[in-house]
C-alpha cells in the first residue's frame, strides 16, 4: 500500500502527472507537436518540416546479467520508446553516472554492447556524458535521451487507437520480470520450486526485451495496407508494456485515446516460463513489467499483414480484442484498473535483501 506520505516506486501516478509535471512544462514552443502525457512513451519535435521523435529513459547496470547483456537490456527502453511511434531511433545520448566500483573493462563491456546494437540498428551516438561520482550506485547508472528522424506522416501517435481498431499483443505478460528475476535471483526461485529447465527458460527472456525490431516491422507492414488502399489506416497505436505491465499499458492506451478496450484473456499470448516464475513469487503477471511484450491497435483491414510481419520475425501475437467508443479497460467483460504500483518492485527489494 502506498499513501501521501509514502509515494510509489516507479512512476508517478497520473494524478502526480498532471498536479506538478504537466503545469510546468517550460516555453510554449510551436514546434512541439506531441507533448508529455502520462503513459505517453515519446514526444515529437517539427524540425525543418521533419518529425524529431524523443525520449529518455534511465539506464541501468545489472552486473549479475554479464556485462554484454546488460548493455543490451539497458538499451532496450529508451530505444523501444521511440520505436514505438512507428520512426526508427537514429540518434542515442546517453549520461552515465558510474559508481566507483564498476571499472574500466567493465564499463567497456557494457558500453561495446550498447554500441553495437546501435550500429545494427543504424543508431549514432552524437554526444553524452560519462563520469564516476561519490555516491552514484547500482542499478541506475544515469540516462539516455534517444531521437529519431522521420516523416510527420509515419509517426503513430499514442493517442491514436479509435473504435473499430482491433487490438495485437506480442509475447505476453511478465516477459521482463520473469527474465531479470530469474537471472538475477536464481536461488531464490530455485528455492520456491522452480526446477533448473523452467529457470533456464526464464533467465532467457531477459533477452527478449526489446520492442524495436517488432515495432518497427509492424509499423511498415501497416503503412503498406494504408498505401496499396489495402485498408483505410495500419497501426494506429503502439505501446510497450513496461512499467505497471500489460494491465498499465491496457489502460494507458485507452485512456490516451479515450476509448474503451475490451480483451479475451484466452487470445493472450503466454509464456509459461514467464507465467511460472510469477507464481513462485506470487505476483500478478498482468500488472508486472513486461517490456519487450508491444500492444498495438490496428486497422481491422491491416491486422492480417501486420500478424505476418510480427510472425515472420518469430514472435508470437495474438489478435486479442477490439477497441470501441467508450472509456475503460474490460477483460472477459470484467473492468480492470491500473496497478497503483508495479507488481515487481516490492519484489526486487525484497529479493535484494535475502527475503
């Protein structure tokens, strides 16, 4: 339970949101043609007539991961943000405030992962910041503020899901919790009655992440419907379920666009691994992070090309509901609410303190 005086982990609440951010949100530039929103992943600038997508996320370090997939997992958020509007990232600046105890090969490490998922991704790294302070500590390690460059016509905003949009879900819930829980807390899980294989295929979703790649084919697969006159829009909306899980970003999606969601809980893709590691830790898996699961409305008469795409890289979707006139979130016909805090959090530092 959380109160005034005890304000949630993660995220602000909406009300938080929209009591101190969104009053002050400095000048009143006309360039600034999408800007912060609660459960909105990005924002976007108009430079020169081109459409400057942003985000910033915090960068973590989980030595326990390795390194190299630290790097990796570190990068996915910031990137994912900005992928989601349906423009690639194409610029990273990150700062780093490095604790005393991380050394160079190490950082070397990470950062060499961190780059080279930029150079496959076609992401440059224009400036930055990195520096070691007393008292910096792990996990965070600082933030990274991601860009991409694109057409005002491709960019779906995140308010753009409206009634008779169908709605997708990738992967499923708790991917991220179930992998970073059962890499970095093996033990433990192994201790409440996970066996090694089902540990194994856990710890292995820590590399499944990231959102890019999926958003970004099903975002072209859905201006491909558009434009062959194949349907009347693609993707209309795209978010990636990450803090408050796939229960958050239902209800983010919704009430961005004020409209209703109703989904089939059945239609939901699953991991088991995923779904098993939750229960040894008893948490809900619908209200835990799960970035790397992307929910997407989509034009009913694009859904089949944008299945494919998704499909064709190898990751499961599930056609799972419909978006209508209305408000709220309803599963099997039963309305759901945001978690008032992730699930995982209470978790972690329970996990991280031998309990």
């Amino acid at each position: 339970m959380t109160d005034d005086r005890t304000p949630r982990r993660g995220k602000v609440d909406r009300d938080t949101f929209e009591s101190v951010v969104r009053p002050a949100l400095g000048a009143d530039r006309d360039d600034v043609r999408v800007g912060p929103a609660h459960g909105v992943d990005f924002g976007v600038l108009d430079v020169a007539d081109r459409a400057v997508v942003c985000a910033t996320d915090p960068i973590s370090l989980l030595p326990e991961l390795g390194y190299e997939r630290a790097g990796r997992f570190a990068l996915s958020f910031a990137l994912g943000d900005v992928a989601v509007s349906g423009v690639a990232p194409t610029h990273l600046c990150p700062s780093f405030a490095l604790p005393q105890e991380v050394s160079d090969d190490e950082f070397a490490a990470f950062w060499a992962a961190m780059t080279a998922e930029c150079e496959a991704l076609g992401v440059a790294v224009p400036t930055g910041h990195t520096a070691r302070y007393p008292g910096a500590s792990l996990p965070w390690v600082g933030a990274a503020t991601v860009l991409g460059v694109g057409d005002h016509d491709d960019v779906i905003r995140p308010d753009g899901a409206r009634p008779g949009d169908r709605l997708l879900v990738t992967k499923g819930p708790a991917v991220e919790t179930a992998g970073l829980f059962a890499s970095v807390f093996p033990d433990a899980l192994a201790d409440r009655g996970l066996d090694e294989s089902t540990l194994a295929e856990a710890a292995a979703l820590i590399d499944e992440t990231s959102v890019v790649r999926d958003a970004l084919a099903a975002a072209t697969a859905g201006r491909e419907a558009a434009r062959s006159g194949d349907a009347a829009a693609g993707v209309t909306a795209m978010h990636d379920a990450t803090e408050g899980g796939l229960r958050g970003a239902l209800c983010e999606t919704a009430a961005a666009a004020g409209v209703r969601i109703d989904v089939d809980r059945a239609s939901v893709p699953t991991v088991d691994a995923a779904l098993a590691t939750c229960r040894a830790l008893d948490i809900d898996p619908w209200a835990c992070t799960t970035s790397g699961t992307l929910l997407l409305a989509v034009d009913p008469d694009a859904v089949d090309r944008v299945v494919a795409a998704l499909q064709a890289r190898g990751t499961p979707v599930g056609v799972v509901g419909d978006v209508t006139a209305g408000s709220g979130v309803f599963v099997d016909g039963e309305r759901v609410d945001p978690p008032t805090e992730d699930a995982s959090w209470g978790v972690y530092e329970r996990l991280s303190a031998g309990r």
